[in-house]
C-alpha cells in the first residue's frame, strides 16, 4: 500500500456522489468528509480531542497563516504542524494563494494587475507573489517553489500545488491569464514537490470553457487528487453548482477531489452529489462563536431571549457533548454574559451536526439510498 | 451520617494546620483545599470536566451574580445550579455580601454609610441592601432572608450566611458597627436558612478586639461551618495573616472554615499553616487568562517573546492537560495571535498546579511532614 492512496467504495447510480476512503500517512479519512479550518493552528476554542469526538477526521490549516505566526522556522523546530498543535489525524494545507485573493481581490478593478498600484498589500508577477503581512507590515514572497517548501516543513499530509485564485467578478480573458499563470506555477509546484500527497489546483472561474481546459490541462499531470479552487469568492451557488458540473465529470475517477472554502449547510447535499470528497468550510465555526446552531439543519439564534428559560439541549436528537449535557437556557446564559464556554459549545455542536449530516449522506450513498435521502432531507 | 459533616483526620504538631474531610450531598471535600470561582456559574473557559480533572472538588458561584444573570427563577426551573451547569460535585455560594462591599466600597468615605449619597449604587440599612443592577439599572432587594431563599434556590451544598462585608481601611467605630450589622445579620440567616450547610460569617476588620468578638459571638451559634470575610478587601499579607492568628485558634475544631477571596500562590502556605480548610480565589484563572503560569511557584509570562520557540512545556515536571500535549512555543503563539484554546490551556495548567501544591501540602500534614514542608519549600 503506498503511504496515500484512495478507494472509492460505492458510486451512487443517479448522481455523481461517491463514497469512499483516502488513506494517509496519519490514517484514513472516510469520504464524503467535511474538513474544519484551523486557520490558525487551532479550530478555534477546541481541543483536538473535542474536533475527534466531534467526528472529524481531517484538519485543514492556512499555510499563509503560520508563515507569518509563528512562523514556518518556529513549526520545523517541531518537526511539523502535527506536533506543534497535537493533531495526530490526516491535515491538510493550502497552498497561500486564496490569501493572495483575499489581500488583492480588487486588483483588476484597480487596473494593478501586475502589482503597481501602491494601495494594494500585495503584488503579483508570473515567478510568484510578494505580500505585505496585514499585522507588521514585514514583506513576505511565495512563489510555487517556497508553497511547496512551507507546506513540506509543515509536514501536512495533503498539500496543494501554488494557484492564481481568480477574483469574482472577473472578464473571461482577465479568468483566462489568472488559469494559465495557474497552470505554470502547477507544473513548478508539481516539480518543487517532495513529501506528502499534492493536489493540483483547478481554476477557470465561472466559465464553462476555461474550467474544462484547466481540469483537462491539471489532471495531465501526475497529481495525487485534485483541488477545485475559485468558487469560494462572491459566485452564487447557482454559479458554484455549475462550475461543479463542468469539473468533476471529467476529473480521474481513481483519484481525491477536494473543493476549496465551500461548504455552508444548504451547499452539502450539492457539492456530494457532484461527486466531492472532501470540501473545507469555516461556517459551522464561525457561526458557533455568533450564538447561531444548528437544529435540523435550521439556524437557530441561541441569544434570543425565547431561550433563557428553555431546559432543553439545542437539539434533542444530537448525541454531542452539549446537547448530552447542557441546556439552550445554559448556553444562552454563556452568550449572554459573553463567557468563552459559550463558544466552545457551540462550536462543538455545529461540528458534531456538520459532521453527522455528512456521515448520513456517506452511509446513504454506501446503501444506495441517496437519491431517496435527497427527496427527504433536501 | 449527617449529610454534610466534616472530619478532622490529621493536625500538625508545629502550626495549626490540619487535614480532614467535608461530607456533603454531593460527595467529599478533602481538606485543605483550594476552591477555584465559578463567578457567572462557569470557570471561565473551562468545561466541569477539566475542573475535576484539574483536582478540584469543590466550585464557588457567586449568587450575586446568579441574581443577575440568569436570574434565580432561570435557576429554579432547573431545579438547581448542579444541573444547570452540568457540576455534580459539591458547590459553595456566597451571600451577595462581597458584592454589597465592592459596590459601596467607599460608603464611608464619601460619609454615605445610611445609604443617602446620590452617586452609590448601593443603599444599605439594617433591614439590608438595595443594589442597583450595574448592567441594567434594575433595583435589587439583598436581605438575610431573601440570600438564604436564593442560595437555597441555588441548591448550593455550602451556603454563607449575608454579611456586611466591612470595607478597607475604615476605623474602629465604623469597623464595630459593621460587624454588629453582620451579626443581626447571621442570626436571620440562620433563621430564615432551609436546605443546605449554613457557615457564620465572621468580620471585624483588622482590629482584633472586634475579630476576637466577632468569632466568639458567631462561633455561639450552630452553624455548620465558619467563613471569614473582610479579609481580601485591601489588608496586607501581614494583617491578613494577624486576622488568622486571632480568629482560627478560637474556631470551634469539629467544624470546617472556609476563607473568603483569599489564596494568592503566596498565601497558600500561610493560611494552611493557621488551620484554613478551604479557600477560593480568582488569582490562577484570571493570570492564566492574562498568560501568566505557574512554574515552580513563579509567575511566567508566556506571551513574552523568548517563548516563541521554546518545545518544552510549560512545567516539564507537571502532569496537565496542558503540559503533557502542548509546548510553551503553542501555548505562546496562542496568545499571540489571541485565540480561545489559549484561554483554556493555561488556565488547566494553572488550576492543576494550584491544586497540586495545595495536594502537596495537605498529604505533608497527613504525614507529619507539614514543617519541613515550610522550610523547603517557603
């Protein structure tokens, strides 16, 4: 057995979803999987015990975030992020360039397009990326070649080859010179690549033309799975649902498919039956810490005042943590006086919900019931 | 067996120090022990689990704040803080009476004592005390009676009868009528008292005329237990220590004291030394959420920067959570970039080594070995 590796187990007959397994140095991960962020080494306020229990099997941290804290010679002293954060499962990191979009989204409105506009943080040429960090100020390079190197010292298990991330919205020639400069820094990425599995990253925006040349020209290559990038920047989930239907028909069925920055509970039931494996998303998260949680697949504001009484766990029919042991009332309480357990359990029910909607989707696909479970749920 | 009692298992030969045990509803309290505070019915950031974990038997709520938010009736509904926030080991409340002092602090001072001046949030009389809300406005009866009722609501195991906690300084004739307050005061909680243990409270401030008098009076009644008050109020480590020297060699031996707000790291040695059973105070959470740890009885700052890469734990020697999984440089960058889990992990650290020490010394009374104990480890 190599040290990565997938096996799809089942194919659903009237989707394209799938089900399967991708084995890691660091374990398996059951797929369909939903991946939490660690943007910053940490799922923010839990443990990694408390991201296990809730079900979760693969982690994915920003590798832009530790090259500027603590930085990537604070991580290798540890021999890695596993070590640094006690995570012991499957991780995963990005390559850096969706923080490029972030940091320059508006670089095509400001006609910067090569990184001369002196009000942008960052500038872009075809060797790579020179960034302004947000927080000090201190100038930092990535370039295919270093994302590989980071992502190495980082020592995750899957890595994700240096793209362009085409802002939104963007003409179709302006997408078509982000794809290519993409598709160049796939092939320097692929050649800088040493250890872990690599994903190539598919851009293209929300053209149907360019999203199909970038998923032939990407899977031309020897990848390990494939990285559907771009469809987290402002498209509409009509749009996101339609860039799916272009891609993943044509990518490898023997191979990982990961989807970048999408995953907000209405989108799951879609983005698996295209066919994804593995989609990251900081909502359930993020939403935990606002006092939003999840009950049947509703969103429910805890800090509502019709809660301050309520002896009921937020969801009768979770087996998480919170809802074992901890009424709305409680939780409420926690928000309302702005207590940091608050957060904390929040957050581990919306994971555990996350997690479970994703699992019941995976063992429907396994006993081809997932067109029915469609009918029911969705 | 009564349902809460206390045994004196072993006295030191050289103070008076003790070891022992208190029996309650909800499980035992070994003695001496540190009492970690619950203020908003939650350590702050941790789960009880982690508190238990961390070796504390016995959690603090302030029912001045349970008044509040969530307001006792929240309270009621379900049947009690134990199964409100999920602790099922025993819990102490206090009256309201602290509260009462940190709000009208300065009532003799601006020459206020009956309550007339306009600027106090706080009027007191000898029926009791009229607080206003300091996050609402809202007005708050505070009675002997009505703190018993509320305790009692609370289903707290260990309850304190409503004391006028005298400020600091004050003089003698301000200190004595204070104190006579607080024994009428004693007298109608121990009427008015339903459920639960009752502890007198003693004051008395830092004349020891008064504290002599204070314990004698209180100590003629049958409470269950004693607290001293009035002692976390501004007094130095020197008068607080004169306070213990006057008050613990005539408490009763066969029932248990508690010392109100007290236990600074260095501060644990001395009361335990003058025969404290147990003590709360907020110093260990609330440094741990500054990024201050313990490490050999030193206070550290994490977040200074030659922690940046330092792959040993905060206490190589400690048995924690923290310090079995995670280095300083994790713990480190937490703080820096001001996540929640570092909230958390040094507040573990900081709750177990408290705990540890107090542990040290309780097992050294128990072995005869509580003096060399003070001379190694002062």
């Amino acid at each position: 057995m190599k040290s990565f590796d997938f096996t799809c187990t089942k194919k659903d007959k009237h989707s394209f979803a799938r089900s399967g397994v991708i084995h890691t140095p660091h374990g398996d991960i059951e797929t369909p999987a939903f991946v939490p962020v660690g943007t910053q080494a940490t799922v923010k306020s839990l443990t990694p015990e408390e991201i296990t229990d809730s079900g979760t099997d693969l982690f994915f941290v920003n590798t832009y975030h530790m090259v500027l804290r603590p930085g990537i010679d604070v991580i290798k002293k540890f021999g890695g992020l596993h070590q640094f954060m006690h995570w012991d499962k499957p991780l995963i990191t990005d390559s850096g360039g969706f923080q490029v979009f972030s940091l320059g989204a508006k670089r095509f409105a400001r006609k910067n397009e090569d990184g001369q506009g002196e009000a942008s943080l960052v500038r872009i040429s075809d060797d790579g990326v020179t960034f302004k960090s947000h927080w000090d100020g201190k100038e930092y390079l990535f370039t295919p070649e270093n994302s590989m190197q980071y992502q190495n010292d980082l020592g995750s298990d899957i890595h994700i080859a240096f793209d362009d991330c085409t802002p939104y919205p963007v003409t179709k020639k302006q997408a078509e010179k982000s794809m290519q400069r993409t598709h160049q820094w796939a092939k320097r990425s692929l050649a800088a690549h040493k250890n872990g599995a690599l994903y190539g990253s598919i851009q293209g925006s929300v053209y149907e033309e360019l999203r199909v040349a970038s998923t032939e020209f990407i899977t031309s290559f020897p990848f390990d799975g494939f990285a559907i990038g771009g469809v987290s920047v402002g498209e509409s989930k009509k749009e996101m649902e339609q860039v799916l239907s272009w891609v993943t028909p044509i990518l490898p069925q023997d191979k990982p498919r990961h989807l970048l920055g999408v995953g907000e509970i209405d989108d799951i039931y879609t983005l698996i039956s295209h066919g994804i494996d593995t989609f990251d998303c900081v909502q359930p998260t993020r939403l935990a810490r606002m006092g939003i949680v999840f009950v049947d697949n509703q969103k429910v504001d805890i800090t509502k005042i019709e809660y301050e009484k309520d002896i009921h766990p937020i969801d009768d029919t979770c087996q998480c943590y919170t809802c074992k042991y901890y009424s709305r009332a409680y939780v409420h309480h926690l928000f309302h006086v702005r207590e940091l357990l608050g957060y904390r359990l929040a957050t581990i029910h919306n994971l555990f919900f996350v997690n479970a909607l994703v699992r019941e989707m995976r063992e429907a696909i396994g006993n081809g019931t997932f067109p029915r479970y469609n009918k029911e749920r969705r």
